[in-house]
C-alpha cells in the first residue's frame, strides 16, 4: 500500500499545527460513572455488542483516572465556548473567580464537546494571555454524533490564572457538504480554595509563567529555578504526522527524511545544548489509517497532550543578568525546510524571596555524540509478499550542572537526561503490508541539593496495517506509555510512583467504498495502572475494552 492508499484513504489527519501558538498528572476524560450524558454514552458491560459497527457508538472514554479535587469551596469559570466550522479561533477575556480567594488547592480544567456527522480528527489549544495550557485533539463523530471531555491539573499556572488574561482557542476545522461535524467545545475552570484544615495546602506553584513567544527573552534576576515545558507535536497533515515510519531517501517508501525516523526534542539557551528529549509517538483519532480502533477508546495522550518538561535550573545564573537570552526548541530528524512539527512553550520560574538578585554559574557542560543510524535492507526480488527493512538505532545523551548561591545557602543542580531509540519498519511493495516496531526510552535524573529525582520513561508501538482481498484493510496495534519515577534524600527512597498505560487494538474495513458498506468490526482495551503517591490511595487500575464501539468491559481493581 502506497502512503496515499492507506494513510489517505481516510484523509490525512488535518491538524492545524500552522495556525498553533505551544504534566504533572494525567488528564482524562471525565469519569463515566460520575458524569454519564446521554441515551447512546451510558456503559452497560453486559450489553451484546452489535455484529459490526453501526451509525452510533459509545461516547469516547479513556481508563485514565479524573483529576481529584479537594473537599473546599469551589467557584467555576467558563473560558471559552465556540463552535469550530473553520480556522478562526475564539477570542474572549478571563477574570479570576472573586468568590474563591487568592490561594488555590487545585484548579482543574474541563474541555466538554461534541459532535455528529462526518469530520476528521482536528488539533486544538487553549491560552490565556499567549500561555498554553491545553493541547488536545478531536475524535472522529459518529452519524448520530457523539460527546466527550477531557479534564487537566492546570494548578502550576496559577501566576497567568491569578489576573484578567485574553484567552484565544482554536480547533482548526473544515466544514462542507462531505465533511459536515461542527466541534462544539465549552472549557471551564474550576478552582478549589486552599484550606489547610481540609488538607488542601496551597502548593508550591511556580512564581511566574512565561509563554516563549519568541526566542529572546528576559528572566527575573532572582531566579532560583526554572523549567521549560515544550507541547511538542508532529501534525499538519504531512509524513511528520507519521515521522517515526518515515524512511532515507534511497528506501522505496512513500514518507521519506533524509536522516529516517529518529526524532529529538532539543532546546537550547543562547545556541548551546540545553535540554534533550524523546518525542510521545502520538496517534491520533485517525491514525494508523483505521478510526474504528479510536472512536470509543483514543490511544494515551492523544486527547491530553503532555508537555516535554526540561530542567534549566543550571542556566538560571546565566539567564540572571538581567539582559534578553535566546531560549530556543527544535527536533532533530525533521528534514530541512520541512514542516510539521509544533512546540509551543512556557517558561516556569520560582524566585528567591530573600533576594532581588541571584548569582552563580553554568559548571558542567558534557555532551555524548549524537548517534542516528538507518540501514535499508530491500526486499527480495521476485518473492511474492517479500519485505523491506529499516532498522535503525539513535541515541543522545546530555549532563548539565550548575551552582546557585541563593539567600539561603548554594545550592547546586545537577540534570542528566539520556534518550534512546530502536525501530524495525517492515514493509511491501506498494506498501499493502506496512508493520512498525518501536521503543523509546527518555532517562532522566536530577539532583538539586541534597534531593535526587528519577524518571525513567518507556514508549512502544507495535503495528501493522494490510489492504488484503476486496479493499479489506486491518490494522493490528499496541501502544505502551509507561514511567517510573523515584525521589531519594540522602540517598534513601521518600517516593516512588509508576505508571503503565497500554492499548491494544485489531480493526478492519473495506476500503474505498461509501460508509454504510464498510462492513467495519474492531476490538479496543487500554489498561491503565498508577501505583504511589501520584494516585489517590496509592492505586488506581482500570481495564476498558469495546467491541464494535459498545462498552463490554470497565473494570476497577482498586
């Protein structure tokens, strides 16, 4: 199969990543069995799943948990609400809530929509006063149209959340006579007042939050931490929508960069190293060529865009001499000239009370060879079915420390970040049999006084997609998103959290032929597990698995 036989047959995936500006926790859709809507969204496991799927099916729901809210006082405020038919973004302004105070607990974000008909998987965001605070994509409707939500911990941005801001959203989208879904989205905030006999302290959040507009950029002189969090995506509707099947130019493969599929999300402080990381393979709504494996259950992170979080707390002394800086993202792998990729940016600072000035120095700086390597084997010649191959092999790895004396005492930082990746892409002539094999991994420690962080991050995708007989197309996948992270003190373990969040999938349909004769089935399950401090009780565990779009399985075990 051809790039434009299978990932077009559907349409490419039209985000609008041109027309963008740029977690701790996971975000989800709500829960359903506290916010149930609608005669087609209720769950009923014992339900018999229809023969194939049909012109309704349940709405999208994800196995991740709802963000927990404190037991205090809340005040809610509607930030946007639109209908998205083109690329106009929505433009409104945002007051604070008067009646919930000044020191928050919590604020949780909500994005509700719908939408019915026929439209693509669209890319959207959310800002307030140009700082991002939602990236998310669509589901694909049904005829009958369908609903779902998305919530978000958006605490850390209490310094844009705590004065008036101009808020923009956008969901690019394109309405016809054939593509006829208008995404109707409301978001809303919701903030829980900070109590500390209710157990709901006022966290520490950072003291400013800065959009990177634009490369330069002036910092506090007091800075006494600072992290950058990037909302890097690859879309736009081009092959870096798929940039980790992409091939060398001499491979005979329909999405072609020079260098293969390796990609790394780099970010730079005055044109030096600063940060390196591992791009989320994303997969959106649409993806894979088969939206029967997304309609009920999306792939993780697709309706909650997680930001790459880099620690440059060992460039603060620098970036502190009260002059413009550049602070700049790129990936590594893009070919030259190409678009595709988006990464919108926040600054994140903390700021040392005690003094109105903070001085020290960058003391480290040590930088691996990058490494990026793709061997083509061609397939046989004459040999029915015979396969190419495309392995490839990249990695990088970066130490940066860097010494502080702040008002009370030096305090030296330390962050060691190492990223892999490993990849086996098999595929036809004529691309009518397209398998990919893949792992990342993002290894990350940071040391700041005498508190050490470990973060171990793991990302799989094992797929394959075929156009047999009759234009039946059927995609097989699974899809791994798993991290580990412990906190040590003195060399002892205070904290560990774990998270493990796998979808499986197995869907088919006929090509090329109008909707009501696709004849489609599919199977979906996503498992999701968080262990530690990061889920409540220390345990969350749930299974949810559809057939033919109807709710067979929602399974809790803690």
């Amino acid at each position: 199969m051809t790039r434009h036989r299978i990932t077009g047959l559907l349409g490419a995936l039209a985000l609008a990543a041109g027309t963008l500006a740029g977690a701790a926790g996971p975000a989800a859709a709500a829960d359903p069995a506290a916010r149930e809507s609608g005669a087609h969204a209720a769950a009923d496991p014992a339900a018999e799943p229809p023969a194939e799927f049909g012109s309704d099916w349940h709405d999208p729901l994800t196995a991740a948990p709802p963000v927990a809210r404190p037991a205090t006082r809340s005040c809610e405020v509607t930030v946007a609400e639109a209908q998205f038919r083109d690329y106009t973004p929505y433009v409104g302004n945002y007051a604070p809530p008067a009646a919930c105070g000044g020191t928050w607990a919590k604020v949780v974000l909500r994005l509700d929509g719908k939408v019915k008909g026929r439209q693509y998987d669209r890319l959207g965001h959310l800002s307030l006063g140009g700082v991002e605070i939602l990236r998310t994509s669509t589901p694909e409707p049904s005829p009958d149209g369908i609903t779902w939500s998305v919530e978000k911990d958006v605490t850390r941005y209490r310094d844009t959340l705590s004065r008036p801001q101009p808020v923009e959203m956008l969901i690019g989208n394109f309405v016809d006579d054939t593509y006829t879904g208008v995404i109707d989205v409301k978001a809303t905030l919701t903030f829980y007042a900070a109590d500390r006999d209710r157990n709901a302290p006022d966290p520490d959040t950072p003291d400013r939050v800065l959009p990177l507009t634009t490369p330069s950029v002036t910092t506090p002189r007091n800075t006494e931490r600072l992290l950058a969090e990037v909302y890097a995506t690859g879309s736009g509707g081009g092959c870096e929508e798929y940039w980790y099947m992409t091939t060398p130019d001499a491979a005979p493969y329909s999405c072609k960069a020079a260098d293969g599929p390796y990609r790394e999300v780099r970010i730079s402080v005055d044109g030096r190293l600063a940060g390196i990381a591992a791009p989320f393979p994303t997969v959106w709504t649409g993806g894979w060529s088969n939206p029967f494996l997304w309609y009920v259950t999306p792939a993780p992170r697709a309706f909650d865009v997680q930001p790459i979080v880099y620690d440059l707390t060992p460039y603060a002394a620098l970036l502190n001499d009260g002059r413009p800086h550049r602070i700049e993202v790129s990936v590594a792998g893009v070919p030259a000239g190409q678009s595709g990729w988006s990464t919108p940016t926040n600054l994140l600072l903390w700021q040392d009370e005690g003094r109105t000035v903070v001085t020290g120095s960058l003391t480290r700086h040590e930088e691996g060879e990058p490494a990026n390597s793709s061997r083509w084997t061609p397939a046989a010649p004459g040999t029915p079915d015979a396969r190419h191959r495309l392995d490839t092999e990249g990695g990088h790895r970066l130490t940066v420390a860097g010494r502080l004396d702040t008002s009370h005492g030096r305090v030296t930082t330390t962050v060691t970040r190492a990223v892999r990746n490993t990849s086996v892409h098999r595929w036809t002539e004529g691309e009518n049999q397209d398998a990919l094999t893949a792992s990342w991994t993002d290894e990350e420690s940071v040391t700041r006084g005498p508190t050490t962080v470990r973060t171990a991050r793991t990302y799989t995708m094992e797929g394959e997609t075929t156009l047999g007989a009759g234009d039946r197309l059927r995609t097989v996948i699974a899809l791994g998103d798993r991290a580990e992270t412990s906190t040590l003190r003195g060399g002892r373990t205070v904290d560990r959290t774990r998270l493990d969040d796998r979808y499986t999938g197995d869907a088919s349909y006929t090509a090329n032929v109008p909707r009501d004769q696709r004849h489609a089935v599919g199977t979906s399950s996503e498992h999701y597990q968080l262990y530690g401090s990061a889920a409540g009780g220390g345990c969350y565990d749930r299974t949810l698995t559809t057939v033919q779009g109807t709710v067979t399985v929602d399974r809790r075990r803690c």
